[in-house]
C-alpha cells in the first residue's frame, strides 16, 4: 500500500465526491444539490416541522437515485483495504447512501445516518430498514405509537451519529485518509485537525477542500482513479 505501512490504524473519512463517479450528486458542486434544493425547507427538524410531505419527496428522490446507482473503484478500493488491514481501518461517511456496504466494506460508520433507513420522530423504536419512496404520500406513515416516520438522516441542528467511537479512532490512528469532502460542514471538517501530532493526514479529490491547511499532504484527482493505485500499490 502506497503511503500506508502494515503496522497504520487508517481513519478513512469519505464525502459526496466518493459517491460522484456513481452517478449521485455532489451537495455544493455545479449541480449540486443544494443549489436546487434550500437545506432548511428539507433538511432540518424544522423543515419537518412545517412541511413533512416535501421532505419526503426529497428522500424519496434521493432514495430512487440512490438506488439504481453501483459503487466504482474508490468504493472497491477502500473495501479491498478493509480486507487487507481488518479492525486497523475504521471507514466513517458523511454518505447516506449504502455504496459502500455493496462493495463490501463492513462496519461503515454513517455519520449522517442512512437513506434506506427510517425510524419514528416520537419513540425510541430503532431505526429500521425502508427504501419505501413517499412522494407525495398521502399520510405520512405513521409508528404504532403514533409518532410519524421519519428518514433515519442527520439533519441541520441535529447531532451526528456514533461521535464517541469516531473521536476516539480520530485519536488512535496514525493515518487519516479523507476523500472526496469539500471540508465545509462541521464536525467533519475538523477532523484532519483532531487526528493526534502522530498521525499524517491525506485528502483526495479533484479539488482543493475549504480545510486544505489541516492536512499533510492533497492528492488532487477522482477518487475513483486515485485510490485504486493509492491502497493497493504494494507497502
Ligand atoms: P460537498 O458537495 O460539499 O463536496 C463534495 C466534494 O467532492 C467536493 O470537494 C468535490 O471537489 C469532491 N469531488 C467531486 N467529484 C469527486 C470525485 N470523483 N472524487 C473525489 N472527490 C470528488 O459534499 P460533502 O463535503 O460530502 O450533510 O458534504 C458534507 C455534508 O454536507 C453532507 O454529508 C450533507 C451536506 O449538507 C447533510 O445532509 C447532513
């Protein structure tokens, strides 16, 4: 593995970028989400709130995307690096998209939850698997317990999830590895700047990110060309 020696505990943290090659869209690029669609009209508590139904035809759409898309080679990479270096790598994604699990990455940390998932804005009834598409729906489905169902997202306002395990490997690795994130949204945009004096830190993309001073070293190209030839190009 290119700059990666056998003994490195590996913090990958992937964004939007990875997923691109994909066919799913980027949030901030030129024709990113966010310039068709006002975060806080479909992704916030309050979004929620004042309009249910427009959010979910926001997920619905994102779920319909989502899944006709398949992983590419940055996926596949990163999912051969797992194989290679087991418990020593741990893969944290703002994606709420199941890519990288279809490449067969295990135990991916979503940060931002997960688009095939929903889960109830009332009880503490688990997240549960729905890649249901609502748009519009008639009623918003509802839990046993009355509450409505909601996507199991991280919206704005909201706290990330699994952020005790996430630090704690932020601390231990000796590599941070971030792809494919324009380094805007917090907490992830200071993750580079959170990794112990002992780790390095990459980032890779076709771009510079807003957090470039906070890494060692950028790899400017596609995740999907950069990464193969990164991770598997002998130690
Ligand atoms: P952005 O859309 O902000 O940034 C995507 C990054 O991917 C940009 O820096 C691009 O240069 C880069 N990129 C594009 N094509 C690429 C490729 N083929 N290979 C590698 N990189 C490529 O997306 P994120 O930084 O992931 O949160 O956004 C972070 C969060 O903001 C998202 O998780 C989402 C959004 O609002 C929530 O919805 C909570």
């Amino acid at each position: 593995m290119k700059r990666l020696a056998s003994a490195d505990r590996v913090f990958i943290l992937t964004g939007a970028g990875i997923s691109a090659e994909s066919g799913i869209p980027t949030f901030r690029g030129v024709n990113g989400l966010w310039r068709n669609y006002r975060i806080e009209e479909v992704a916030s508590p309050e979004a929620w709130h004042r309009d249910p139904r427009l959010v979910w035809e926001f997920y619905s759409m994102r779920r319909r995307v989502a899944a006709a898309a398949k992983p590419n080679a940055g996926h596949f990479a990163l999912s051969k690096l797992g194989d290679t270096i087991g418990d020593k790598l741990l893969l944290c994604t703002q994606n709420v998209d199941d890519l990288h699990e279809q490449a067969g990455s295990r135990n991916v940390v979503h940060m931002h939850g997960e688009l095939f998932k929903s889960r109830c804005d009332t009880c503490s009834r688990p997240p549960f698997p729905d890649s249901e598409t609502y748009d519009p729906p008639a009623e918003i489905p509802r839990c046993h317990c009355g509450g409505r169902i909601r996507p199991h997202i991280c919206w704005f306002g909201e706290i990330p999830f699994h952020m005790d395990r996430i630090y704690e490997n932020l601390q231990r690795c000796t590599a941070f590895i971030a792809i494919g994130t324009s380094g805007q949204v917090e907490p992830a945009a200071t993750f580079a700047a959170a990794v112990g004096d002992h780790a390095r830190s990459i980032y890779i993309g076709p771009e510079e990110p807003a957090n470039a001073s906070t890494f060692t070293e950028v790899i400017l190209g596609k995740a999907g060309d950069v990464l193969p030839s990164l991770l598997d190009g002998g130690d």
